[in-house]
C-alpha cells in the first residue's frame, strides 16, 4: 500500500489543525476523503495515510483500527518550526497545563518535535512540526500513561520501554485515544 506521496501542501507559517481519526479500512477511507478534499493523500502507508490539505488547513490523519472507525484518535495543531514547538511548550506550561514533550521523536511515519496536552474531556491535543520523513511508524514515550495521568494509549505506542527498545508492538492500531 505504500505509494509515493504527492505534493503536499506546505505547513502555512499560521500553521494548521491536524484531525486524526480511527478508521475500519484504510482503502475505503483514503478513497472518500480523496473525493472530499479534492486532493489524494501526501503519505500512505500501511495502516496510515495523511492527507496535507491547503484551503482550508487541515491534516487530516487516518489511522485504521478496525472496530474503531469515525472515532476521534487525537487532534493538533502543525506549526511550521521547531522554534513554535518550543514557543508552545513554554505558553502552556505558564497557563499550567502539564505538557509531555517529545523531541526528535518518530511517529506516524516522520520524525517530529511536539508536545502534548489533554483537554478536560480527555481528548489529546499535540502541538508539532516535522523534521523529516521516516521510513518506519515510529514510537512514542510514554510519559502521560506511565504516570497515570491518561487512560488511553499514547499516539504512536502503547508498550512499555522495554518494547520500544525492542521495536516490539507499534503499530498504526495503538494510537487509540477514542
């Protein structure tokens, strides 16, 4: 299923929101949000694909998990630089919201600087750019959910450290925050 991304359209420097959504079939999914948008997807992998939208801004992230689709997986916020990224760890830490930052992390398919934030209903907010492209789905820390302080798995990973390092157990599926 991985094909070549498209052009892309570029992160605006007002940046963009990203929704990500659980999907039953990813095929089903990528072909009518393709029609929806105008536009195919920037990058499709197996179980992933994003579609990088210019009018309006949007990522739009599919993640297939099957028994999980039209669920919210987890939304965000792209900026265009890792300067942002920073910018944003010290305006919510200042409004007293606890932030799990992750830099040069690989996750969904591209090394990212980011951090995350959990609204009050639960749903998880992170706040990123990406520096590259990567080859492999990546992992995640596990900040929030070692410390009790989320009840759903953290996009990109759900398994312990001992896994990470191990590359055992990340998978699109384990971003389930629905």
């Amino acid at each position: 299923m991985t094909e070549p991304a498209i052009d892309a359209a570029p992160t605006p420097d007002t940046g963009r929101v990203q929704l990500a959504l659980n999907v039953d079939d990813l095929d089903v999914a990528v072909a009518f949000y393709s029609k929806l948008l105008g536009t195919g997807p920037a990058k499709l992998r197996p179980g992933y694909a994003n579609f990088a939208v210019a009018a309006p801004p949007l990522k739009l992230v599919l993640l297939e998990n099957p028994g999980k689709g039209g669920t919210l997986n987890h939304l965000g916020v792209e900026v265009p630089s890792t300067e942002e990224v920073h910018a944003e760890i010290g305006r919510l830490t200042g409004e007293g919201l606890f932030t799990d930052e992750e830099l040069g992390t690989t996750c969904c398919f591209a090394t990212q600087d980011k951090v995350w934030v959990t609204g009050p209903g639960g749903e998880r907010w992170e706040v990123y750019t990406v520096l590259a492209d990567s080859p492999t789905f990546g992992a995640s820390p596990q900040t929030l959910v070692d410390a009790g302080q989320a009840t759903h798995g953290v996009c990109c990973g759900t398994a312990s450290a001992t896994d990470a390092a191990e590359g055992v157990g990340f998978e699109p599926t384990n971003c389930l925050h629905s």
